[in-house]
C-alpha cells in the first residue's frame, strides 16, 4: 500500500521468430531475474555464466512434435529495453552526451562558451559523416555574421536556430557506426590508465569526450581510486594498491558482461523501442495537437 517508490530491474526473454500474436502471451515471456538493489549488469553478469555454459554444453529437451530428445543452443539475436537501459547495456554515456546515440558516432552540442558542436564526427571516414559545416551564416544583405553560443549560469549553452539545423542534419546523415572492437578497447585504455596514474577527474572527462560510460567497470575503478588515494601515482606502493583490487586479473574481468554474449553486438543489437520513441513520442504530440484545435461539438463528433 506504500506509495514509495520502489524501482526493480528485470531480465526476461522471448523466443525469436515468434508469430506477433503470440510474441507477447505470457506463456511466452520467460522470467531470469529481478532486484531492486542489485543494478542490471551486475544481473546479466550471472545471466550470462548461465548462457556460455548451455551454449557450451547445451540443453536437452522433449520435442513433442518429433516425439524425441533434441538439444538446444541458445543464441542472443537482440536484446530490449527503454533507451537509457539500452545505453546502459551498450556501455553508452546516455541521451544527455554529447555523443548521444548508442549506435553511431553522432555528435550533439558541446557545453561551454562558443561550443557549438558543428565538428564533422567522423573526420576520418568523409563519405559517413556530413563533414564540417561553416560556423557563419550569411545575413540579407550578404554580410558574415558569427553565431556565438551564449553561456547559461549552469554552463550549458543557448543554441541558435542555425545550430538546431546542423544538429538535425548530423543526426540524419549516415554516420560511422559504433563496433564493439572500439568501445573495448577504449575501454581496456581508461582502466590500464586508472590502473597506472589516472586520477577521478580524467577518467570522468574521459567518459564524457569518448561517449563510453561502463557502469559495471565503474565499481571497480571506484574501489582502486580509493586504495590509491594520497598515494603517488607510479610508484611501487601505488601498483600494490592497485593489484590488491585487481588480484592479476586480466582487464577484461572488469568490463560489462555484455562483451562476453558471443554474436552479440550491444551497439547494433538494441533496436528502437516503440512505446517511447514512436507512440510516446512524435505520435502522441501529433494526437494532442489535433485535439487541443477540437471545440467541444467536434470533440464529441470525434468520440462518437
């Protein structure tokens, strides 16, 4: 009867390849797990234990049809959520990035005094990205006049009409995809350096400029930044420290669960959910434009 807020996260599945009318019936919706304390990837780090070992060994079951034992091999073809848990899930920063799509190299509005964001994001792969667009705009009367991104007491920046278009225009373009190969090994990059002599506010900056935000990997780092602390960074008493957390695992011990689903890519296997983006989204703003322009005779017109 409490009306406090009580989140859980869940991990459910679904056979691929289901009829539609029968994807979402109950008898369909497999349960795995479900916590309000323990985060997700934490939960999908036991999950996927459980999917190596029965993509390893298999699982035998009764076929009714063919009346015999068959042996099934599970394969993760998707996996779904709303948009900040597919982000999460990616390793991605979220919505709020400057990078702010967990599929593509997109780039948003950078914070701070003259920061529009205009920058091409794939500066090396030109026929993938817009390319760089001018940072002025001509006037009526022919004259170049600089658009200048003024600064808002919390930092973040006032974006002109100019810089809402080349924004829409970077995200509609083709842009360079992400590849799970990159996120790893930037990941392997930010804990090496944690592990050597990175301090909090680098490895926070270095979230925010590279889009990839581990939360699992997090805990970790946060427990050797404070082992480390007041200890000088190189020297033997620091990697003591850090070894203490690590025990001489690989780095790879310390990343998302998510890498180690074989087939999956996080970045291109979390496709658009629906209810949020599409019909929580542009279609119900559309519906409530259309109403709120009713009067009460074509209101009662329409129910009818």
């Amino acid at each position: 009867m409490s009306k406090k807020w009580n989140k859980h996260n869940s991990f459910l599945f679904t056979v691929a390849g289901l009829p539609r009318a029968m994807v979402h019936q109950e008898s369909n919706i497999h349960f795995l797990a479900t916590s309000n304390i323990a985060p997700p990837l934490e939960m999908l780090d036991g999950i996927v234990d459980q999917l190596l070992n029965a993509q390893t060994h298999g699982i035998w079951a009764w076929d009714v049809q063919a009346s015999e034992m068959i042996l099934v091999i599970p394969a993760v073809l998707a996996m779904l959520g709303d948009n900040p848990m597919q982000s999460e899930l990616a390793c991605h920063v979220g919505l709020q990035g400057k990078f702010f799509c967990r599929n593509c190299w997109v780039k948003g509005t950078d914070s701070g005094p003259n920061q529009v964001g205009r920058e091409a994001v794939a500066d090396h792969n030109d026929t993938h990205s817009l390319g760089n667009r001018s940072n002025v705009t001509e006037s009526e009367d022919g004259s170049a006049q600089e658009e200048v991104a003024l600064c808002t007491k919390k930092g973040c920046c006032t974006e002109t009409m100019q810089d809402l278009i080349d924004c829409a225009w970077r995200f509609l373009v083709m842009n360079l995809p992400w590849t799970c190969e990159e996120t790893m090994a930037k990941l392997c990059t930010m804990f090496q350096d944690v592990s050597s002599s990175m301090g909090k506010t680098h490895y926070a900056k270095m979230k925010m400029e590279t889009g990839i935000k581990d939360m699992f990997m997090d805990v970790f780092v946060d427990r050797i930044l404070k082992h480390v602390k007041g200890i000088q960074a190189g020297t033997d008493k620091y990697f003591e420290a850090v070894n203490a957390v690590t025990q001489g695992c690989d780095v790879h011990a310390f990343m998302s669960p998510v890498w180690r689903i074989k087939g999956l890519d996080p970045h291109q296997d979390t496709p658009v959910e629906v209810l949020h983006v599409i019909l929580l989204g542009f279609v119900k703003y559309f519906w409530h434009d259309v109403i709120s322009r009713l009067n009460n005779l074509q209101k009662a017109e329409l129910q009818v």
